[in-house]
C-alpha cells in the first residue's frame, strides 16, 4: 500500500511544511495551512525515467508552425495574439459576475461555427442554466457539449471519448481530482487538475481554456504557481455596475502582453467595442471644464485616447489630500512635485484629485504631459483646447521626454477629428500628417500656452 503523507499548504502562496503554521513564513498571511494527504509520493523517487528528449541542437530543431484559430470575436483573438493557439492553455481570470462564463459561451458557439468541436465543461452551473444563457446569447451548435461535472477523472475520460478540438473549464476552483483528498479549490487541487490539463493540452494537441476566479485582493485564487504553468493568461476587468468589460492580456507565450480587448455588456451578451476612444471621449465635448484634458495612450498594439480630470481646490484638512483614479499615485506625486519646482505652482495647501474618465487604467509615463495640464487648467481656471491631444513623458527637471509609437498616437487622434496635438519636441515623427498639426515641445511651460482654448 502506498505510504499516506500529510502536509500542510498556505492556501495563499503554496508555502509547504510538515506541522500547522499559524503565519505563513513566506507571504505572511494568518490561519491559511490546510493540512493536505496525498496517497502517492511514489512520483518524487523515480529515477529510471524514460529519456525520449534528449538536448538538441537550436538549429536541428524543427518549427512546428502554430496552427491559430480565430473565434471571429475580433477584440478576443486579439488580446490572445491573433486566435487560440492550438494545443495551448490558457487562463482566463476575472472577478465573479463579471461575464467570464458569458464570453466563454460566446467564443464556444464561434468556434462551433468555424467546425470546431467544443467540450464545455460546467462545473458551477447545471446543463440547464448553460442552455438558458446560450438561448439568450443566441449560441446554437450542434458542434458543442456540455458537461455538468466536477471530477477530473470523469472530465479526463469524456476528453479522451469525445476528442474535441477545444476544451472549456469552468472553472478550475470547482473541479476535483479523486488522487488528492483535499477539497475543490485548495492549492494542491487547483496545481494537480491545472497540471493534469497542461499534458492533456500538449499531448493531444486540444486548446484549453481554463476559467479562474479571482480573490478580494485581486489575484488570481489559488497560488501563483497557476499562472506560472498556462501559456497564456488573460484578465476581465472592469466595474460589475458599469456595462463594459477590458479584456487584458498579462502573459503569453505566443504573443504580445499588454494587449487590451473592450467589451459592452448587453441584453444578448458581450459586444465588442471596435472604436474604444469613441467611447471614452463620448460625453468630452459636453462636459469640458477647466482640469480636462485628452491624452493619447498605447495600450498593447493599440492606441486610445482617453480624458484626464484634474480638481484642485483649497484644502479644508491639516494636510492636503493627493487622490488618483486610474493613474499612479507615485505618478501624481512626481508631477507635482516638479510642478511646484519648475514652474513655481503652489500646491501644498490644495487637494488634488486626479481621475481617468471611463475606468481606464493607464499606466505609462506618456501620460504625464496630460495630467499636468489638466492640474495646471484647473489650478489657473482656463480651458484646455477641445481639439488639442497630449502625449508626453516628464522628467524631473520639468523637461518633456520622447515616448514610443508617436505615429501610431498620431494617426488615432487624427482619426477621431483632432486638430491638433501636442508631442515631445524629442520625438521625430515619420510620414506625412496633413489633418492634424503637429506641435513638439520641449518644457512643461511652452505646452501651457500651446493647450489653451483659442
Ligand atoms: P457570467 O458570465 O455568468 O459571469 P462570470 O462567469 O464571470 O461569473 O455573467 C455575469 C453577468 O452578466 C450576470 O450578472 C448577468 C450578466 N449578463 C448580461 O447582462 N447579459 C447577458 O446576455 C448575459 C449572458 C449575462
Ligand atoms: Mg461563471
């Protein structure tokens, strides 16, 4: 019989020890061991491997060209690098509510339509609650099962019977396997099952797709190790209450990160979002005031542009506050201190709140410029040009630095009818612009003049 082990795992990070920890050494977490039996530690021991994959030579080895298949929900392929790899894994991660399950339906039906065959694993929902929203998002195949089940080793033998091309796990924290008797969801489950469908994905050469939820503090449930073992990992964000979705793409293997997709949610599910700047700047002409601008970011592949609100007012607290919605707090901190350096604006007696306008996150440096200027339009009562872009980096010394992509910036804002926009004087703009004037400068103080309403 096989020697019974027992261990105990933080829940949080995977930590092993022999005893009960109350406090996680590693990630410092409390009360988060669960003990864990596993029947077989026969695995650790074997010695007399089989060894059919001996080291090769780089320029030996064989491109295998990656077969890609499209869902036909464009926004979707993209963020996943151009289509489902086949034979890949991938994660999809999100809070609960947010539509996982939805766009999972949605891209199973594609698929189907393309010939494909799809095994939809449910193991939160009956077969009659699946039937109920694909009747709803209009999914009818004849191409696509569904599975209402929680064992591994039920769901492993239906994928070798049935032999679909793609394979959908909704969701991983659900689904059990009977060689571990812990319950669904803890560490050990969750890197065995996930581990058991890696080889089923390469060996038989089926996509995977795998649903994970994500905690209160915003990560992935389950340890890390999940994200290390799928190629591909992509996250649903976005407000429950507000109706569209981001679809990020954090990791992938075949293909650029930081790709972003955008979705509506709508009484027949997710429709995809092709002109994402539209939408962001949908209520800009109405609504300006003094503290708004419009910057030009890069996200992934793709540019948008998106408004900055800046509110700057006289603080009624000891110290004054520093609030930002979707942009870095550091980020903020940093301008406004080369704000009050360079150009000599007074702040330490004013609350400033900074906000990006639809729920955007934006995370790089060339948007800098726009933030300044929005705080700078509020602080001085004036209104920045309706029809003026801005893109820039700042550096310390209040000068504006170069950004990347600036033709691809350029081309959307001309797209969306601006008339101007504003870059550092640093970047050299190839091609020809003809609608839209081009305006380089080289400190924060000449971008002023250049932004106010004319
Ligand atoms: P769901 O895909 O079940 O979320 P998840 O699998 O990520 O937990 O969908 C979540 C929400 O979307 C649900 O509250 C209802 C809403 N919804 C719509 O608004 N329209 C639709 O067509 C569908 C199918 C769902
Ligand atoms: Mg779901």
């Amino acid at each position: 019989m096989a020697k019974v082990k027992s261990k105990y795992v933080c829940q949080n990070c995977g930590y092993e020890s022999a005893g009960y920890l109350g406090k996680c050494p590693d990630c410092g977490s409390w009360s988060s061991f669960v003990e864990e039996v596993s029947g077989d530690d026969a695995r650790s021991v074997k010695t007399d491997l089989p060894d059919n994959n001996p080291p090769v030579k780089l320029s030996d080895i064989e491109m295998n060209t990656e077969i890609r298949i499209k869902t036909n929900i464009s926004e979707f392929d993209r963020v996943l690098g151009g289509g489902i790899v086949q034979g890949s894994l991938i994660l999809l991660a999100g809070d609960p509510g947010i539509g996982k399950s939805t766009i999972l339906l949605q891209a199973s039906g594609e698929l189907c339509t393309v010939g494909k065959k799809v095994l939809y694993i449910s193991a939160e929902e009956s077969a009659s609650q699946i039937k109920l929203r694909a009747e709803r998002l209009g999914v009818k195949s004849d191409n696509l099962y569904i599975y209402s089940q929680t064992n591994f080793e039920l769901i492993k033998k239906h994928i070798d019977e049935m032999k679909p091309d793609f394979v959908i796990i909704d969701s991983i924290q659900a689904i059990y396997t009977s060689l571990i008797q812990s319950s669904a969801g803890s560490v050990s489950q969750i890197r065995e099952c996930c581990n058991s469908l890696m080889s089923i994905s390469k060996t038989k050469n089926i996509s995977v797709i795998v649903i994970g939820h994500v905690t209160k503090e915003g990560n992935i449930a389950g340890p890390k190790v999940l994200e290390h073992m799928v190629d591909t990992v992509i996250q649903f964000e976005g407000d429950k209450y507000k109706s569209y979705r981001i679809l990020r793409s954090i990791k992938n293997r075949f293909g650029n990160t930081s790709e972003v997709g955008i979705f509506e949610m709508g009484v027949n599910g997710l429709v995809e979002i092709l002109n994402p700047s539209q939408m962001f700047l949908k209520e800009y002409n109405q609504t300006q005031t003094p503290g708004s601008t419009i910057i030009v970011t890069n996200e992934g592949t793709r540019p948008l542009l998106v408004e900055i609100q800046a509110l700057v007012g006289m603080t009624p607290y000891p110290a004054p506050r520093r609030v930002a919605n979707g942009v870095d707090l550091s980020r903020v901190l940093q301008i406004l201190a080369v704000l009050e350096k360079r150009i000599g604006l007074n702040l330490s007696k004013q609350d400033v709140y900074v906000n990006v306008i639809g729920g955007m996150d934006v995370n790089e440096p060339a948007a800098d410029l726009g933030i300044a200027l929005a705080i700078i339009t509020c602080v001085r009562d004036v209104i920045a040009d309706a029809q003026t872009a801005i893109v820039g980096e700042i550096g310390l010394s209040g000068e504006i630095r170069g950004v990347n992509h600036i033709e691809k910036r350029i081309t959307e804002a001309q797209k969306l009818g601006f008339k101007r926009i504003i870059i550092p004087g640093a970047n050299e703009v190839q091609g020809d612009f003809k609608e839209i004037e081009i305006i380089k400068v080289k400190r924060i103080i000449d971008a002023i003049t250049k932004v106010v309403s004319r």
